[in-house]
C-alpha cells in the first residue's frame, strides 16, 4: 500500500511544477490524515536536488509547503472552535470535559506569548499529529490570527526538515552520515529558533 502511494507521488512530483506539487501536496496531506507527513516533501526534497534548485529555492519551497499546510489545518481549527459547545454538552460526559472546564483551561491560553510558542513548537515538531494540534487550538479558541501566524511559522521549519532530509539525503550517505545525525543537528536548530523567538517576546513584554 504505502509502495503504491510512494510511486504515484513520485509520478505526479515529476510530471508537475515542483512548485505547485510542494504547494498542493503539502494542502491534501495536512487534509487527508492517512497520507503519511514526510512523503510529500521528502520527495520533494529528492526532486529538488535532482533539478539542482538551490538553497534559497529550498527555502522558497518550504514557504510554499507550510502556506498550503496552513490553509489546510484552518478547517479543523475553525470547526472546533464552533462546535465546542456542543461537543461539551452532548458528548462531555463521555469525554470527562465541561463547558465550564473549558472555559477555566481557555483562560491560560489567551493573552500570552505562550499560546503562540506552543503552537510554533507543536507545528515544528516532525511526526507530531497535526489535525490534534489544530482541534485543540480550536477547541480552546486561541485567537485565529495567532493560530495561523504560529501555525505558519512552526510548519515553516518542520517542512524545511523534510525538504532537507530528501535534499541532503543521497549526498549524506555518500558521505558516511547517518540519518540519526542530520535529524538530530536540525531538530537542535528547530529548537535553537523556537527559543529565540520565545525570548523575543519574553523582551516584549518586560
């Protein structure tokens, strides 16, 4: 199954703009849960150093990657955020949650540079689900401008991982690097990021 579904992303990456299929792919696999996170972009990855895009067009790519993710994470965000009610008070009993619950939750998460750099942090994260973090975000009505500027920034560098892995990929193993290596060395940039912009805006509002 997952061989059928590598070979007809690998067939529509090389018959398209990788551009639009970076774009597109990113939107339906932030949609259609089953499709597995790093294939789109992995293979995107492969496909762009194939080309010879440069670096700068990586970048260009994961702007693109994290754009479509982002339109395709709202809907679940914005569902939740409306059917909270009536999840709480039709199925909250068998949930163990409460519309008052909610509330008193809701209130630590609003108002704060906290709500943005757990988002951010969430979003970065590879393999993290992605349609959990948005009904959360939801479900608890984190301010939508801030929901999407996070969620954009944070897919931002999730995809730039994946876009990577499948750029460097062949050249690292020529070189004798481990995949252990290069996820762990970007995954402490992701990190290093995440905290400057936590301290950034730690400054703000000192």
């Amino acid at each position: 199954m997952f061989n059928e579904l590598l070979s007809k992303v690998e067939i529509w990456a090389g018959s398209v703009p990788l551009d639009l299929f970076v774009f597109l792919g990113s939107l339906i696999e932030e949609v259609i849960a089953q499709i597995p996170s790093p294939l789109v972009l992995i293979t995107a990855g492969v496909f762009a150093e194939k080309q010879h895009f440069s670096l700068v067009h990586l970048l260009f790519l994961a702007v693109l990657a994290s754009l479509g993710k982002t339109i395709g994470s709202w809907p679940f965000y914005f569902l939740a955020d409306k059917m909270e009610h009536f999840i709480t008070t039709r199925f909250g009993k068998f949930l163990g949650i409460s519309h008052k619950g909610v509330e008193g939750i809701r209130k630590h998460f609003n108002g704060t540079y906290k709500d943005e750099l757990v988002i951010v942090a969430a979003r970065a994260i590879p393999f993290m689900p992605s349609v959990h973090v948005s009904i959360v975000a939801g479900f608890f009505k984190i301010k939508q401008w801030k929901y999407l500027r996070a969620t954009f920034i944070g897919y931002f560098f999730r995809s730039l991982l994946f876009l990577y892995l499948g750029y460097q990929g062949l050249a690292t193993y020529d070189q004798g690097i481990g995949v252990t290596e290069t996820v762990a060395g970007l995954l402490f940039v992701i990190l290093l990021v995440v905290f400057i912009i936590w301290r950034l805006h730690l400054r703000k509002r000192i």
